[in-house]
C-alpha cells in the first residue's frame, strides 16, 4: 500500500484532487454541486486509504470553507433531498468529521438526523458528477438492475 500511495504522489494525483477540492471551495457558496463534492472529497479523504483514491491532504482552509457554508444552509434550512441522504450515509462514518463538531448545524444533523438514500440514482446523470459519481455508482444497492435505473 505504501508503494502505491508513493506513486500517486510522484504521479500528482493528491495534488490534483487538493485543487480540484480547493477549486470547488471556491464555488460552494454559490454552487450546490461544488459544496456536494467537495464534501464527498472530505469524507471520502478520511475514509478510505489515499492508494484507493488517489486523495492524500486536502487544504484544510478548503475543508474549512466547505463545512462553514453546509453549516450555514443547514442552520437555514437549504438543503435538498440528495444532500440529506448524503449526510446520513456520512453519519455511519463520523469519526471523519469530529474536527468540525463546533458547527452545531452541521454537527447535529449529521449525527442525529437520517434520511433514507433513495431506492434509485440516474446513472447517467452520476457518470457526469466526478469521483463522487463514482462512487454512488459502486454502492451495491445500485448496481442490481431491478434497482438501479
């Protein structure tokens, strides 16, 4: 595992994606797709190992920028159904956000709230939505064809 984790390094993969996470940063304000991506990165970074994903540190003002403004939505209440099933499937791994239980919106709805993830996704449509895509795509619910589409 360390040899891979030191390929995708010297390859500068980790540091595409701590751009790409900083570049959707930028825009989570504003974008509701940035700010679900670049959640998934957060999550997906302390969750699974860097030879897996290709992601190793991302910029913690980034992660910062992200939490800040899904604490704010959620305070106001401007969510959608996606991020919410989202957050509860996060929830099963919360350990990889306790550094962010001082955003008591956030803190609390991950923890304590739970939405069911839905029975199907479009496909397609997460074919176009990066690693994230990706990702959802994997999970097993989905890949049964009486499920999926």
């Amino acid at each position: 595992m360390e040899e891979k984790t030191e390929q995708i390094k010297i390859l500068g993969y980790s540091e595409q994606y701590k751009k790409i996470h900083s570049d959707y940063a930028k825009l989570n304000k504003s974008d509701l797709e940035a700010l679900k991506r670049g959640l998934f990165l957060i999550w997906y970074a302390r969750t699974e190992s860097s030879c897996y994903t290709g992601i190793a540190d991302l910029d913690p003002d980034a992660e910062k920028a992200i939490i800040e403004t899904l604490d704010i939505r959620i305070n106001m209440n401007v969510t959608d159904y996606e991020l919410d099933w989202m957050l509860s499937y996060y929830s099963n791994f919360e350990f990889a956000f306790e550094q962010f239980r001082n955003y008591k919106s956030f803190y609390t709805k991950l923890t304590t709230e739970k939405t069911e993830m839905p029975n199907s996704i479009d496909m397609e449509e997460m074919k176009t939505r990066g690693q994230m895509g990706v990702y959802w795509i994997s999970l097993n619910r989905y890949n049964d064809k009486n499920t999926c589409c």
